[in-house]
C-alpha cells in the first residue's frame, strides 16, 4: 500500500511538472509570436507608407503581455529583447506631429530602461549615429511641448543654447573606435565626451550642424553650460584636447583648464581655448 501510494505522488509530481514546461513553452511561444509580430510592423516605420499609429500600439502592447507571462527567469533574460519598442513609439508619433504621444512614449522608454538597469547607449550597434537620433528626436519633442525629457540612466547633459532654435548634448564613451575606426587609447581613469550641437532648420526639422570631442574623467559626469551673446558653451571636467581629423580622434592633448570653450558662430562650435 505504502509503495502503491509512493508510485502515485510521483506520477503526479511527474505530470505536474510536464505541465508546467507544457504552460512555460506555451508562454514562451506566445512571446516568440508576438515579438516577431511587433518587429514585422516596426519594419513598415520607414517604409513610404508605415503602419498606423494604432496598429504599432497594438503589437507593442502585445509583446508587453506575452512578457508578463513568462517565468521571472524567462522575463529578465529577455527583458532586453524589449528595449527601443516605446523609443520607435515616440518616433512614429513625431513623424505624425502627435507630440503629446511622442513625450508620453520617451517617458515609458525611460522607466522601462531605469527598471532593467540597462541603457540606450548598450542596446545599439551604432552609438554614435544613435544618440543623434535621440538628440534630434527630443529636439522636436521639446521644441513643441516645453517639457524637456531625459531618457532613463544615460544622465546625458541637454541644454537649450538658444531657445527653441539651438540645443547642445553630450554623451560619454570609452569606445577606442568611432565610426569603426580605431582612436587614440585611453587609460582606465578616462573615457571621451562627444559633444553635439544641435540646430533648428527653417522647416522646422532639426539636424546636428556641429561635432566635438574631449576627454574627461570617467568619475565626473560631463557639465554644460551655455552664457553670453553670442553664446559660448563650456564643458567639464576637461582633462585632454582631442584633434578630430574628419570626425575621427586623431590626437589627445593635455590640459591644465579643466573648462573647455566653444563659441557658438552660425551653426558651428569654435573652440576658444
């Protein structure tokens, strides 16, 4: 009787289990489905006519469900599998002068970000090329509802240098290429701030008129700040001059001012000193 009972608890434990690797595969599938659903319409986004707004909403809203469900081990390995869906959100929505959506989408990209200790800079084959893109988009964004949007722990600086007209960012790398092609090394205490300027064209778009480049400390975040007429922008804590040879570091220098300027001439950085 004993064994008899011992055979059938581990009969149900045996098909208590396939059930749930039975429910835990079907989860999974459903997330596979959804997600190759979402990245099917995304690929209309820069088609010449893309999916509506709704329809992108619809199948990024699936991909969230179908997340939901998946064992907590399943969900954070493939947490990352969802970055970037409210970002594309938020350019769609610009592309249609929907701004108010356009905010509310970057909003959600942050928080999804910030909850997954992940950043936009990591999840991008191309950070450079990127963060314009970003640049550019908040660019609009701020331009058109006054509320100025800051994605989720990238801590990037984002300055308006002349109202609504002309923007200044940075951002942070210890990337020893840029564009591919390999840069000057770095010692472990630095890392380079690539600074954008960002101008207002008179169809309203925005476009990135000037590039520069520094290095700095990788325990002190970049600062910016902008004063005077005509502007001049300042960045620091500098610790070496970089030579850009067509957009590419060639050379870093050292510095004893830790304050590097730029005049603002037109649409270009000058540097001053």
């Amino acid at each position: 009787m004993k064994s008899q009972l011992i055979l059938i608890l581990c009969v149900i434990s045996v098909s208590c289990a396939l059930a749930n690797e039975e429910e835990n595969l079907t989860e999974w599938q459903d997330f596979s489905t959804a997600l190759q659903n979402w990245r099917e319409v995304e690929e209309t986004i820069t088609a010449a006519q893309p999916a509506s707004q709704s329809t992108l909403a619809t199948a990024a809203q699936e991909v969230f469900v179908a997340w939901e469900s998946l064992p907590e081990q399943r969900k954070s390995e493939l947490a990352a599998s969802l970055n970037l869906i409210r970002f594309k959100q938020a350019k769609l929505a610009a592309s249609k002068s929907d701004w108010n959506a356009a905010l509310q989408f970057l909003r959600m990209e942050a928080e999804w970000q910030h909850a997954h200790g992940t950043t936009l800079m990591e999840q991008t084959k191309d950070p450079s090329r990127f963060f314009e893109d970003l640049i550019i988009l908040q660019s609009l964004v701020l331009s058109h509802t006054g509320v100025q949007e800051t994605l989720g722990p990238i801590s990037y600086p984002f300055i308006s240098v002349s109202g609504n007209q002309l923007f200044a960012a940075a951002r942070r790398t210890r990337a020893t290429e840029e564009f591919g092609i390999d840069t000057p090394p770095l010692t472990e205490a630095e890392e380079r701030t690539i600074i954008l300027l960002v101008t207002r064209t008179g169809s309203g778009d925005y476009i990135v008129s000037s590039r520069a480049q520094v290095v700095g400390s990788v325990a002190t975040p970049p600062q910016l700040a902008v004063e005077g007429t005509p502007p001049t922008l300042s960045v620091s804590p500098v610790t070496k001059d970089v030579t850009l040879t067509e957009g590419i570091p060639t050379q870093f220098t050292p510095r004893a001012n830790p304050v590097k300027e730029y005049q603002i001439q037109g649409t270009d950085l000058v540097p001053l000193n």
